[in-house]
C-alpha cells in the first residue's frame, strides 16, 4: 500500500500549496517593489467541487454540445465547448530539444558535513542544513513519447531550492561528455536525433549520421568507452551515478577559490542490466524506469544519493596530463577522493506530471554564492543556452514564476511585464535608482555588495584574457588517454559487453567508410579492442587514425568499473515468485519474507491473476506471467507442483522466463517440481541456480561466471 501522506482536505476553488514561499511569503513588501503582490496559484479538482469553465461560470452539462434543435448543428455561442476544446488543442508544449523524456520527484537535501573552509554556499555552512530539491531523470536522444531503456546517457538535473536562491545541477549518469566545446552542441545532437530526411531511428545511436559525426571527432572516445558500457543501460534510475560534468569553483568568505567536481553516489549501489534484457524490457514495459521510480516512492522506499566532491587547486590542476576545463576528461578518484557532503532523498511523487516534471526548467546558470563557473568552453556555453531554451519550450520570460521553476526564497527586482506575468506589483517604483523613498513611497529592493554575487571569481591563472581567440588549449587535444584508461579499468566481461556494443551499433551503419573510420579511432585506444570490433564485423582491420596528440598511458581506476564495485545488496531489488494452483503457499509466504527482510520487493506472478486456490488458501497474483517476463525482475523464483511445472513447461512464456533470467545472469532460486522446467530452459547448475532454502544466500546479485556459457564473448 502507498505509504505517502494523504493530501490535506481541499476546499472549492482549491490552491495547492506549492507555490513558492508557502511559509515565508516570497513576494514579501518589506524589502520588494512596494504594494501587494499577487501569488501564483495552482488549481486543485477537488473532488467535490462543481465544476466551471475557466472564468468561474458553474457548468450544467459536461456531455452534450448546445445544438439548435435535438438533431440540429452546434452553435457557435458555447463558450463552455469551444472554451474547452480551445484549451485542449494547446495542452502541448514543444518538447526538449534533447532530454525530452524524463521521470521527476521531489526531496530533500540535507548536509552531512559542513564545508565553511571551502565554500560560503549557505546549504554547506552547517551540518544539519537542508533544502527542498526536485529532480529530473531523463534520456537523452529520445523524444517524450520515446521508451524508458535505450542505450542512452541518462540526464540527472538537480535543482536546490537554498536559502540563497535555486542551485540547478544539470548533469549526466556520465562523468564526462562528447564535446569540449558548446559550438559542437548542435552538430552532436542533430547527428543522434532521428535521421532528417526519414524520420528515424528514435532513441537510437545506432545509425549512420551519429557514428558518422563521433569518427570525425575524436573528442567523443572517451565518452563513447562510457556510452557504449554498461552504464547507459541501467536498471534503475535509483541505482545510477549523478556526475556535475564541468569543473566548478568553490569560493569561501575570505574570496579564495578552489577546484570542485560534483559526484552523486547512489545509496542502492549501481546497477545496469544487460544489452539484451534492456532491449526486452523495452517491449515489455516502455515506462520501466519511470514506473520503478513511482512506486518506490509511492511505497515509501525513498532513493537517496550522497553527494561528494572532489577539490582541487590550481597548482594540482597545472601538473595533470589532461586540463581540468575539458568535459571530456574526469579526475580519477585515486588522484582525488570523493568527499562526501551531503545526502539527496526522493521522498515524495509529483501530483502533476506536466506542472512539474514537463514544466520542470533547468539553467546550469543557476548558482548560488560560494559557487561559481569555471571556464570549460562547453559550460559557457551552457550558461546561454538553456536560459532561452526555456523561453522557447515556456513561450515567456516569466517562466520563472511556474512554481516548479520559482525559488523558496523572496526575490525582489525590477523586471516587469512580458507574457504570462501573474505577479501584481504595486507602486511605481520600476527602476533603479530612484528616490520614492524620500517621498514615503516604496522604493523597492537596492543591490547588496556584501552578501550577492560580485566579481565572478571565474578567474584563470594560466589564461591571457587580452587575446580573442578561436582556439583550444593544448592539452585538449589529447583524445584517447583517458578513453584506453576506462577501458582498462573494467572487468573482462565489462570489455566485452563495450566491444558487442560497439559491433551491434557499427553493425546497423550502413556506411562502409563510417564504419572503418571509427574502428580506426579505436585503434588508438586499444589495439585489442579495434581487433575485436573488427571481427564482430567481419571487416579487415583498418589503420589507425592519425591521433592529434600521442595517448599517454594512465594508471587504470577501480572506480570506474561498475562490476567491481558491485555491492551484494537486496535493498531496492525486485525479486518475482512464480505459482500456480496447487503451489504451497507457507513457501511462498516463507520466501517473501526473507526477501522483505533484506530490503528488497517481492512480485507474485501466475499463469491467472484474478485468485488461485494454493495449499493453504487462496492467493492473487501481482502479474500474469505472459505480461511478467523475468527481465523485469533482479531474480526470480519458482514454487509449483509437478502437474503445474509440466504444464507451464509447454508454455513459451513459462519457458522463456527461465531462459531469460538465465542468460541474464541472474539468480534462480526454484523447488524439485521446477526442474522440468529448467531442463526444457536449458538452465545448468550453478552458482546463482539454487534451492529455495539457498536463495538469502546468494540474494539477487548478478553471476556473471556464468555469462560465458550464454553468450560468446570474444
Ligand atoms: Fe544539456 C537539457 C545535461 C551539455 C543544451 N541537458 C539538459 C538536461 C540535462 C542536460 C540533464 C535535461 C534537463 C531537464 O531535465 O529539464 N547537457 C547536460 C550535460 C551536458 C550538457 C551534463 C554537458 C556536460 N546541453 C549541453 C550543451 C548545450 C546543452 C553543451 C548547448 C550548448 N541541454 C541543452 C538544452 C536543454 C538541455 C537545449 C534541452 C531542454 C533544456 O535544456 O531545458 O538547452
């Protein structure tokens, strides 16, 4: 059962309460523009409330259109229809442009260790301190429409309602990113958006145009070791790593600055699946990840991330053999560890998706005192671009004032007008400077040296701002250090689920000269790796391409691998329990419990769901067994007779869920009267195929010994 509070009783002409300054009113007169402000408002169904078009007229009919005559035609004189087909066919907004599909909850981030020596940022100045936050999970390349598992870098905005106003931090699952410089922004995204003259593929890098524009940038190959792993199917998006990207600066009160990476840690421990079960799930449950994020909210297991950063100064900056401005480059957490400051939970569901998660508008110029920019070109970039796209998805400039958007603290200034205003500033006062005040009127808000942002510290030691040039810096030249540096980090099944992705998405190239390009890139990163590519595709290998800067070799990072660092966690984890009629139910009720116990779900599935008589009574399943296939679950079991298991042994279904949950490397926990079923399955004894009785054991980790035996990973 939902365990989320009840919503607080509603009265007629309901106003939500999530406008900002709910407890602090946020248009305040004290310090503001003088008069009374109008708050923004949001309208509550109440469900008992009559209903009226949009003026406040009370409604009769909700069926029928005003017609002359019983048969006659619609007269033009219904407003409440043509009111309410008008509204409907303006309900869409245009959708973004990348980022079009994603999942949004509300939470709160608290601070764990105060960091005053680093940074003056209000949120980090006390341990204890916290904020509301909202999050927005994302695909990339797809559109809003599009489903949840592709292969694709999963976008993690954060937005921090602080003391001191919003703090977005828009980032990826992903460390680093494909370009170094924003003017390379559009030519990225055109390449992996759908094909322009046929519309397609959607959600898809694998195609022509995208690995046409990644061979001639040699930029992106560090980030495409990322996309092309694990990481970018992950199983959920509670279990996937939040990165800030760019490189920022700390500032504290004294004015001193220092480097700062920010790390998003998953509680959950991360988790992907694999290339085939995330192409199966896709059929199976397009909304997979934003359904599992829902309900386990919904269910009060909130998701939480730690926050860690990683500081730096300049003279540990100058000696790395990478420049710390450049997107496509990470520091390894060997060089410098992750320092964890703070924790993010998800605590509560939206209750509208298009108020707020569709409504939801992020601006990485959004920083709060005590952090600034630094100057990674892509960042500058950023810093314009998502100001006006809001404008463009939004249609105003008061975009703002939409609640999701509006900060938690009072803000006051002389911006006035423009479309959609829906604050009503009193006075006259609409410019600065201005002496009203000397006349008694409100001369609203004067600047505030010592506590708002001054000069930008974006300063840059090792820069010579008088020259205007289009240029890069030498050391982002160097392309593939860090790429072989990922690559080598990883476990061997790791490297081979990189190379199988790299063959399945230069497989559906259809480009010779695309294809032999990029495996001539690879070449630069790994010898062995290009070989493998090569093979996959039955090409000859190509030379290698010429490397603008000779790779240097680094010191591979545990860090980096997702196996490695696997935790034997159940917490979070949904484990499906297979019956039919007759199947014992004490087994059943045993075996959930052990899975409850140790944090994880259990998901009942039967050939019927509406009730099954069981030894011992009756039982209703959570999911019919044709519409549950294992690749929606962590690990499966199974509680049947004999008869059931023969009969399920015929069904394809039945079959394939064993088949599935095998070659997926999950763990099989299953009873005698199963084993006809595995047999038929072609499941083998291992490791991760255990009784009942040795299910706790093993849990729902992934056994990936067995992953030769199913697929060739040559
Ligand atoms: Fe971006 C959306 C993350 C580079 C331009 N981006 C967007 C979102 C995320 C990121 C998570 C979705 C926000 C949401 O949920 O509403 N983007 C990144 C990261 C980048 C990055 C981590 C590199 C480090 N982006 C980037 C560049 C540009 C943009 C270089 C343009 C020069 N991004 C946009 C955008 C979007 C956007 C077009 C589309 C919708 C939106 O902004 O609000 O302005």
């Amino acid at each position: 059962m939902p365990k989320k509070p009840a919503p607080s009783p509603a009265t007629d002409n309901q106003l939500h309460d999530h406008q900002p300054g709910a407890e602090q009113p946020a248009f305040s007169t004290e310090q503001g523009n003088g008069g009374e402000l109008h708050q923004t408002v949001a309208y509550g169904a109440h469900p008992a409330a009559y209903l009226t078009d949009n003026f406040g007229h009370r409604i009769a009919d909700n069926q029928n259109s005003l017609r002359a005559g019983e048969r006659g035609p619609t007269l033009l004189e219904d407003f409440v229809l043509r009111e309410k087909i008008f509204h409907f066919d303006h309900e869409r907004i245009p959708e973004r442009i990348v980022h079009a599909r994603g999942s949004g909850a509300h939470g709160v981030f608290e601070c764990t260790k105060a960091i005053p020596g680093l940074t003056k940022a209000s949120i980090f100045q006390t341990e204890g301190a916290s904020c509301p936050v909202f999050v927005r999970f994302s695909t990339v390349a797809g559109g809003a429409g599009s489903v949840d598992t592709p292969r694709d870098v999963r976008g993690f905005a954060v937005k921090l309602y602080t003391d001191s106003g919003n703090w977005d931090l828009v980032g990826n699952n992903i460390p680093v990113f494909f370009i170094q410089d924003a003017m390379k922004f559009p030519d990225l995204v055109h390449s992996v958006k759908m094909e322009a003259d046929r519309g397609y593929p959607q959600a898809a890098s694998a195609h022509d145009t995208f690995w046409d524009f990644i061979g001639l940038m040699p930029e992106a190959m560090h980030m495409i070791m990322w996309a092309m792993s694990d990481r970018t199917i992950p199983r959920s998006l509670r279990m996937i790593e939040g990165f800030g990207v760019h490189t920022f600066r700390f500032v504290n009160e004294k004015g001193d600055g220092k480097f700062v990476k920010f790390h998003w840690k998953p509680v959950l421990g991360i988790q992907s699946t694999t290339w085939d079960e995330a192409v199966k799930i896709a059929g199976a449950d397009p909304d997979f990840h934003r359904r599992d994020l829902f309900e386990a909210i919904d269910a009060g297991d909130f998701p939480a991330w730690d926050l860690g950063v990683q500081v730096f100064d300049e003279a540990f900056a100058a000696k790395q053999p990478y420049d710390v401005l450049d997107a496509t480059k990470l520091i390894p957490e060997e060089d410098v560890p992750v320092e964890i400051v703070g924790r993010m939970t998800l605590n509560r569901n939206v209750d509208n998706f298009f108020a707020e998660t569709e409504q939801v508008a992020f601006l990485p110029s959004n920083i709060i005192p005590g952090i600034d920019f630094s100057n990674d070109p892509l960042l500058q970039g950023r810093l314009f671009s998502y100001l006006d796209t809001q404008k463009s998805r939004l249609g105003t400039t008061n975009f703002h004032q939409i609640p999701i958007n509006a900060p938690k603290c009072p803000f006051h200034n002389f911006q006035r007008d423009g479309m959609m205003q829906t604050l009503v500033p009193t006075g006259r006062a609409n410019y600065e400077p201005n002496s009203l005040a000397e006349a008694g009127e409100n001369g609203g808000p004067r600047p505030s040296p010592a506590t708002g942002f001054n000069a930008f510290t974006t300063n840059d030691e090792r820069n010579d701002p008088t020259q205007k040039l289009r240029v890069r810096a030498e050391l982002f030249a160097d392309h593939f250090s860090q790429a072989r540096m990922f690559y080598l980090s990883q476990t061997e099944n790791e490297q081979a689920h990189i190379a199988s992705a790299l063959v399945f998405e230069l497989s559906k190239v259809t480009l010779d000269h695309v294809r032999v390009r990029v495996v001539g890139q690879l070449r630069n990163i790994d010898d062995n790796l290009a070989k493998r590519v090569a093979d996959g595709l039955a090409i000859d290998l190509p030379a290698k391409e010429k490397a603008a800067r000779a790779p240097v070799d680094l010191k591979p990072s545990d860090a980096l691998s997702i196996q490695k660092n696997a935790d034997d966690t159940m917490e979070g984890r949904k484990v499906a329990i297979l019956f039919a009629e007759g199947s014992d139910k004490a087994a059943i009720d045993a075996l959930k419990a052990t899975i409850e116990k140790a944090g994880g779900t259990a998901f009942l599935v039967a050939p019927k769901v509406g009730g099954i008589k069981v030894k011992g009574g009756t039982l209703k399943a959570d999911g019919q067994l044709a519409g549950s296939p294992s690749v929606l679950f962590d690990a499966i079991a199974s509680i049947l007779t004999d008869d059931q298991a023969k009969t399920l042994s015929k069904q394809g279904a039945a079959v394939q869920w064993f088949m599935d949950a095998f070659g997926h490397c999950k763990t099989i926990a299953h009873d005698e009267a199963t084993q006809i079923l595995l047999d038929k399955a072609g499941v083998e004894k291992d490791s991760g195929v255990v009784t009942l009785d040795g299910f706790a054991k093993v849990g729902t980790r992934r056994h990936w010994a067995r992953e030769a035996k199913v697929r060739d990973l040559a």
